[in-house]
C-alpha cells in the first residue's frame, strides 16, 4: 500500500470505491516485466550504436528466431511456474517429440501426421508427471527430474541413438515450417506470437488460468471453493509438454536433423527466462510478455558477446546474474511492501 | 423450526477426543457464539458442520433432512458457508475474483466462454455494500486490510444465499475498527435471517452480537444459554474450569 493509502474520509461508500489506489504509471513501474524490457531495450539500442553488426535485418532475423523456441517452451514454464510447480523434463521433452517426428517422417509419413504423434507423444510426457504430481503428490521437482532423464532415453531408443537427417516426401514442407519465413518473420517467431497470444488469453480470461493463479497462491483455499485442483493440474504440465512439443517440431525443421542431444539443458534457459520476466518460483505470479522479455534478454546477451567479440563462456555469467538480480528486485519490492 | 441441529457429536484423532456427544441448535437468524479455551473443539466442532471433517459419531440435521457431508462443496450446496480461521482466500487475485473463485461468471465470446471481469466487479460491489464494507472489487486481496479480508470471505458466502455462516475467530488479528466492521457485518447477516456460529475468544464481540453462548471444554458442552442470562464472568468461569457447568 502507498501512503496515500491510508484513511480518508469518504463521502460516500461509492466515491470510495472508485477511488483508486494506484495510478496506471505508478501500476506499470512495479511491474517486473516493463523492467526486463526496459533493459533489453537498452541493450539493444546500446548494441545497434557500438557495432554496425547488429543491428542489419539478417542478425536481428536471427536473433528474433533463435530466441523463439525458447520462448515458446517458456510460455509452457510460465503456466507452470504460476500453478506453483516446476518442470525441468522440458529440453527432454522437445527432443522426443522431434525425435518421434523424425522418425515418422524418415518412414515416409506425411508432415500431419508426424507433427501430430510428435506432439502427442509430448503430451503423453506431460500426462505421466501431471498423474504423478498430482495423484501422488511426488514433489515436481523430482518427477520432471526423473522425466528429463526418461524422455531422453525414450528418444536414444527410439532412434538408436543415431541422427536423422532425411524426412522423407514432406522434408521441404517442414524445413519450410521450421526454417522459412512468411512477410520477412522466421516461422518460430509467427508460432511464437500465436502462441503467446493464446496463452495470455487463457491465463487471463477463462476461469482456468484464474484457477492456475489460484491454486499457485493458495492452493487449499483453491480446492474449498470446489475447484478441481488435482484435474487443473494434470492439464498444467501438459500445457507445458504441449508447448515443448510444438517447439520440437519447429526446431527439427529450423535444423534440418535431430540428434537426441536437441534441447540439453534447455530447461535452464527457459526457468531462466520466466523467472526474469517476473514468474514467482513460490508459484502465483507470471506473465507471458514477461516470460518472452526474459527469452529475448537472454538471446540479446548471447548475441552481443559473440558480436562484440567476447568469449561466450561468459554467457552463463550474465544469465545467472539476471536470474538472481530479477529475483533480488521481487524480494527487495517485498521488503519495501511489508516496511509499510 | 431450526435450520441446524446437531445430535451427539463425536469426534476423534486417533487418540484425542476432540468433540465429545455435543448437541445443538440454531434457529434462522440466531447468532451463536461458540467460545472455549484453546484446543476445546470449537474449530473442529464447526468444520464437522461445513463438511471438512466427518463425525466419529452422531447426527447432522439440516432443516429436518439428516445430511453426511464427504465434501465441503456437500455442505455448501445445503445452505452452509464457513468463514475459515486463516480465510482460505488468494492473495494475487482481486477482492472479486476471490468473492466468485470456483463459480465465476462468464460470457460468450466466439466460441469460447470467457471471463465475465464487468460483471462480477459489479456484483462483488454491490455485496460488499449491502455489507456495509468500503472494499474495492479490483484491489488485490494482499493489498487489503484485515477488516477488508473478512468482507470478501463474507461476501463469498452472500453469493450461494446461504442459510448458515459459520465464522471461526472472524475477529482475531484485527483492529478496533475492523472488529466493529466485522461485527456490523454479522449484524447484517443477521439482518437478512442468516443462522451464524461465531467462534471467538474476545468476550465483548461476543456479547456485542450473540443471542445465545456455548461453551465447550475439552470436547464438552458445558454451557448453552442466551446471552441475557449470563455475564462474561460467568462464561470466563465455564471457559476455564472454574464454573463445572451451567
Ligand atoms: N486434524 C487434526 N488431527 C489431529 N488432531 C486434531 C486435528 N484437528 C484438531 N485436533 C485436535 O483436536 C482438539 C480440538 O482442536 P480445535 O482446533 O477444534 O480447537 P479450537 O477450540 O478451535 O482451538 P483454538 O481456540 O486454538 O482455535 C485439539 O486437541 C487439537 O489438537
Ligand atoms: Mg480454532
């Protein structure tokens, strides 16, 4: 609460209830994400004056769409993370459902088809931790953990631990789905803005991303008024695993082959972009725009050093710093809010 | 005829009797308030009503119907709300969507159904006026005062038209001028020919707002009677020990 909080009088119930606590700007500023994206602008434009390399339309092209897939995996962690869970199975998780579609396709099946077994294969994945998380109450953190090492085995066994580079008849329809662009905009970009629409509309208009708020914050409250957590749930780690399978079908076709090395350690990346763009690990808080900030910061740092020449070991260094400084920001506001 | 009785109530875990053959009713538009020492099975006594636990052993009338709540969501489909100890409410939504969490209305858009936000403020408005309440529809639960949450955990239990309000310590932890919030609240609901069970320790609220006082001690009833008929240093000697029974 601000200062100008405190009683007032009032001359009626209904002046008092219009009146409101805080003025649109002041709403703004305290949001984490308007930060993430002030400094990824910041970076950007600082980026665009030092070197004449950053700023052509080939590397913004580029980094526009090695961030997508990230982003798009993010938009799933986020959901995630809201509901006050964690799922670190999701690198394994796009590299089955790629895998499962590379496989398809080398046998001659069409794109549909693949892409649709590729995604359900995904959701399977997401169901099997839902089922566990949920029913067994195992901790998340140790079900998506034994998942990331059980997708990634699914998909060495699938594929014989070999790579696929041959996708049979739709091979140019998928390297075009993956790898092409439509109005000058790579495709996992377009996919990226779709989905992300998507997700904001469902987290902020249907009664199930109310729910996930819900059930994040206070979970037992959630389940007295009647809802479903444990079904609620279930359908959270399957959002995720959907979108780690969407981002597996574009990313084979974006590289041209799949090695079930595809998205090791991705996960990190990805809690890394939600939690900058201001996703509470204790669950309850998360944006979409966020989540996507946090992605782009992430790509824009990576791409400044290696354009400005430095090392990219110190990529993880910068990273690691935004996680901890974003979180940093959230307590710090915390503090500020309960000094009050 | 009363809206709630309640026959030989027992209650166990494992060991520990919490509730011991309690009996009770409440007429429509009865205050109750239900005191006893720490750990007398005040809170237990009314989460058997609203369904959260079952009895180890009695009977559950509602009107005249006998009822066996599995499930809270039982309990409130029969009339009853409970106003828990801690709130039960969620801190990142706003004082509407918690007033309406698990029942939100919603509106057709395309082929979706979607979020209703325009009409649930409005109605949540509208229940935290007819309460008397100065809580603000869109403002974040963890923004409010603690007089504000009881208005929303109240104003949930104005949505079902519920005919029974149970409200565990809806006055502990808050200020003077929130207690009298709450009790205006409560006098509201009274009002309207809502039964309430207002457990609380704080003998002035009680005495303030109850028709009748129960006292239980160690699981027992001790003592029933309306608040006319007895004074705060009787019930502090039936709380305690000091008076067996009255
Ligand atoms: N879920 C439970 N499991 C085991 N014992 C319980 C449980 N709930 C309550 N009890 C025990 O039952 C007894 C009555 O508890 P209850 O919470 O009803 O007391 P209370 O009158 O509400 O006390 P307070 O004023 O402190 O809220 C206590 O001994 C308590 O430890
Ligand atoms: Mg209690």
């Amino acid at each position: 609460m601000t200062s100008e909080d405190k009683p007032k009088e009032f001359a009626s119930l209904d002046d008092a209830i219009d009146w409101q606590t805080h003025s649109y700007f002041s709403r703004i500023l305290n949001k984490q994400s308007f930060w993430v994206f002030i400094a990824a602008a910041i970076a950007c434009l600082a980026l665009a004056i030092v070197t004449d390399t950053f700023a052509t339309p080939q590397n913004l092209f580029n980094v526009t769409r090695n961030f997508a897939f990230v982003a798009i995996v993010a938009l799933g962690m986020t959901v995630v993370i809201i509901s006050g869970g964690i799922d670190l199975s999701v690198g394994s998780t796009l590299c089955l459902s790629a895998m499962v579609l590379a496989i398809l396709m080398n046998a001659g099946n069409p794109l549909w088809l693949s892409a649709l077994a590729a995604i359900a294969s995904a959701l399977l994945v997401g169901l099997v931790n839902g089922l566990l998380i949920a029913y067994l109450r195992i901790p998340p953190f140790v079900v998506t953990l034994g998942m990331l090492s059980l997708a990634r085995s699914a998909a060495m066994v699938l594929s014989n631990n070999k790579m696929v580079f041959q996708f049979g008849p739709d091979e140019k329809l998928l390297f075009w789905l993956g790898g092409g662009s439509s109005f000058g905009i790579a495709h996992p970009v377009i996919a990226l803005v779709l989905l992300a629409l998507l997700t904001g509309f469902m987290l902020k208009w249907t009664r199930w991303g109310t729910h996930v708020f819900a059930i994040g914050s206070n979970e037992r409250a959630a389940g007295l008024t009647g809802i479903n957590v444990l079904g609620l749930k279930v359908s959270v780690y399957m959002c995720s695993a959907f979108f780690a399978g969407v981002a597996g079908v574009l990313e084979a076709g974006w590289l041209g082959g799949v090695t079930t090395n595809l998205g090791q350690s991705m996960e990190l990346s990805v809690i890394a972009a939600s939690v900058i763009g201001g996703a509470n690990l204790m669950g309850g808080a998360g944006t979409v725009f966020g989540s996507v900030v946090g992605a782009a910061l992430i790509e824009v740092i990576r791409n400044s050093l290696i354009l400005l020449g430095i090392s990219t070991f110190w990529q993880g260094a910068f990273v690691g710093s935004f996680i901890i400084l974003a979180v940093a920001f959230d307590r710090l506001r915390a503090l500020r809010d309960e000094s009050r | 005829m009363s809206v709630l009785r309640l026959e030989w109530i027992s209650k166990h875990f494992g060991a520990i009797q919490a509730l011991e053959e309690v009996s009770l009713s409440l007429e429509p538009g009865e205050v109750l308030g239900l005191m006893g020492d720490n750990g007398a099975g005040k809170s237990t006594l009314v989460k058997i009503i609203a369904g959260n636990y079952r009895p180890s052993d009695g009977r559950i009338y509602i009107g005249d119907v006998q009822k066996d709540f599995h499930h809270p969501i039982e309990a409130r489909e029969s009339g009853i709300e409970i106003v828990y100890q801690d709130l039960a409410l969620c801190d990142n939504l706003t004082a509407a969507t918690n007033v309406f969490l698990g029942r939100e209305l919603t509106r057709s858009f395309g082929p979706f159904r979607v979020m209703d936000f325009g009409s649930m403020n409005a109605a949540a408005a509208k229940l935290f006026k007819e309460l008397k309440s100065e809580t603000r529809p869109k403002d974040l639960v963890r923004d409010m005062s603690g007089g504000q949450r009881q208005a929303v955990a109240i104003a949930r239990t104005r949505l079902a038209s519920a005919k029974i309000v149970l409200m565990d310590e809806p006055t502990a932890a808050i200020s003077v001028r929130q207690v009298a919030e709450v009790l205006n609240l409560i006098r509201e609901l009274k009002h309207q020919q809502i039964a309430v069970i207002l457990i609380s320790h704080r003998m002035p609220d009680v005495f303030a707002v109850a028709d009748r006082i129960t006292v239980l001690r160690r699981g027992r009833k001790v003592a029933d009677k309306p608040v006319s008929e007895t004074t705060p240093e009787e019930v502090t000697g039936l709380i305690t020990g000091a008076i067996q029974a009255a």
